[in-house]
C-alpha cells in the first residue's frame, strides 16, 4: 500500500515586529516637529538691558551680548576734534532727555578718533546727573557689524518699546559696488513704515562721506542710462542723517598734543625735547600723525621704560 506523501506546508512569513524605535505613528509626528523645532531660528527673548550700559548684536543667535567692559578713551584725551565733540555731545544730551536727536555720520580721515569719540560720549551722557535710573544707565550703546546691517530691523524690532535708550553704533561702514544692503539701513533710518524706533539713534564712522568709493560714484555716472539717478540711489543713503561731522589729519602741534596728553594720563616718565623728537620720527616713519599713531607711539614709549598703563595710574 502507497505511503501517503504529506505536503509541506507554505511558511507564512511573519510581520516584523514593531520596534521600540519605530514607535506608533503619533510619535512620529513628534519626532518631526521636534526636528522642525530644531531648525528653526530661537525666538527673540527680550534682553536684561539692565545686565550692562553696552551689548554686541549677534544676529546669527539672536541675541544682544552684554560687554562687561568698554574699550574707551577719556574724553580729555581726544585732542584736535573740539567742534565735533561738541556738536555729537550736545546731539546725545538731547537725546538722552527725551528730546528730538539726528542719526550722525562720523566721517574723515582714519585714526582721529571717530570710533572713540562715540565711546567717550556715550560714557559722558551717562556720567551726567539723572543718567542712571536704579542704578542703571539708562543709555545703552548697541554695536552692530557692518556685515550684518541687514538684520538692523531685527534688531530694531528688539529696542523698540524698552524704557532705555539706545545708540546703535556700527564702526567703518561702507558698501560695496555690488552690495544692496544699504538699501535696508534706508528704510529702518527713515522712509520705512515702522520708522526709526523714538528711543534710538544710529552713530556710523566711515572713511567715505558718502559710505561709498569716489570711483564707484564716477563708474556709476558714466554706466547707467540717467547717470544721475543711479548716483542718487547710492548716495542718498548719506542724506538719511541728519548730522554729518567731519574729521580731518590734525597739524604737528595737535599731534604732539595728543603724546603729551597720554604721557601725563599715564604718568610715564619722559618730555621735553627728547619726547617731541621721538614722537615726530614716530610719525614720520608711519606717513601720518593721527590720535591712533599718537597711541601706538605711547604704547611703545611706556614699554620700553617699563610703565604699565592701566585704566586707574
């Protein structure tokens, strides 16, 4: 008799089983918005302005970090610039009481102390009976780079309704040929709806009077279809502010001025006619005399006669 031949029975394949990292479909749908969280920028938290009197925009984080300690020079020591001072001291006094105030344009010749002078003046507003309140400045100096003047809304968004006031200073600004983002500065300073917030001012230094090279002016004139609306365009950024302070090289006797006023700061022990000689071989080895090379031969003065310059001598 015929054994019977029994049929291999057909493996069902079994369904993998769900694994702890798969999860059920609701933790997928966590997994993404945690990711998309992540990638989104961090929102704007309002910063403690009372934390410092000065902050650095640091746009990338969205954040204003407090600068625990300035890098000034006194006012006393800003020699061959009186106008000036004058005009941009009595502009941040209006200001600082509440009173109307023009954005300014630092502008001229390098070294002559454009960058201090905003430094020194923001410190001396602050200085002034009735510029703390609880004992904080109520002026805060905010510096923005100039490769990030494209974020000066944003940053305007943050300053905007604070009980503080706000000098918004970016140092050694100029544009490029190719470079649009003046076009934003344009709107925030004036001609944007929202407008300059009533509690900041914009201070820039520049080499450039009108943040812009003579070269691209004259390539722009010669170029476009109606030279002179293309030239409008690129120096009307200028005219967004209202106060234009000029600087220019100081003579020999401002710039000896200058030596003597940091020697006698910082009490190192030289003058005289030795002094004046070494000070003007100094400048005539650098091509120029200026407050910054008036600094840098201090500097070199004090290290050699082994003076240490601190900020209380």
């Amino acid at each position: 008799m015929a054994k019977r031949v029994k049929k291999a029975h057909s493996k069902v394949r079994s369904r993998p089983k769900r694994t702890e990292a798969s999860g059920p479909p609701g933790d997928a749908a966590a997994r993404i918005a945690a990711a998309l969280e992540r990638l989104a920028p961090p929102s704007l938290t309002p910063p403690d302005f009372d934390a410092a009197d000065a902050f650095v925009w640091h746009p990338a984080a969205r954040r204003l970090a407090p600068v625990a300690r300035v890098n000034r020079v006194e006012m006393s020591l800003l020699k061959g610039i009186d106008r000036v001072r004058d005009l941009l001291l009595e502009n941040t006094e209006r200001f600082a009481r509440g009173l109307p105030a023009n954005n300014a344009l630092l502008w001229g010749a390098r070294g002559m102390g454009k960058s201090s002078l905003v430094k020194a003046v923001h410190a001396a507003v602050n200085d002034q009976p009735g510029g703390t309140k609880a004992g904080s400045p109520l002026l805060k100096l905010v510096e923005i780079h100039r490769e990030d003047i494209e974020s000066l809304p944003e940053l305007m968004g943050l300053t905007r309704g604070a009980r503080h006031r706000f000098i918004v200073f970016c140092d050694d600004l100029s544009f490029d040929a190719e470079d649009t983002s003046y076009k934003s500065l344009k709107a925030v300073l004036e001609g944007g709806i929202e407008g300059r917030p009533a509690n900041v001012v914009f201070y820039a230094t520049s080499n450039r009077r009108h943040l812009m090279a003579r070269d691209m002016v004259e390539n722009e004139r010669s170029t476009a279809i109606n030279p002179g609306e293309a030239v409008e365009e690129r120096v009307s950024l200028s005219d967004r502010f209202g106060l234009w302070l000029g600087f220019h090289r100081c003579s020999q006797d401002e710039y000896l001025a200058m030596v003597a006023a940091y020697v006698a700061r910082y009490r190192i022990p030289s003058g005289g006619d030795e002094l004046t000689r070494e000070a003007l071989e100094w400048a005539t080895t650098r091509g120029a005399r200026s407050g910054r090379v008036a600094w840098q031969y201090v500097q070199d003065l004090a290290g050699r006669l082994a003076v240490r310059i601190t900020e209380d001598p």
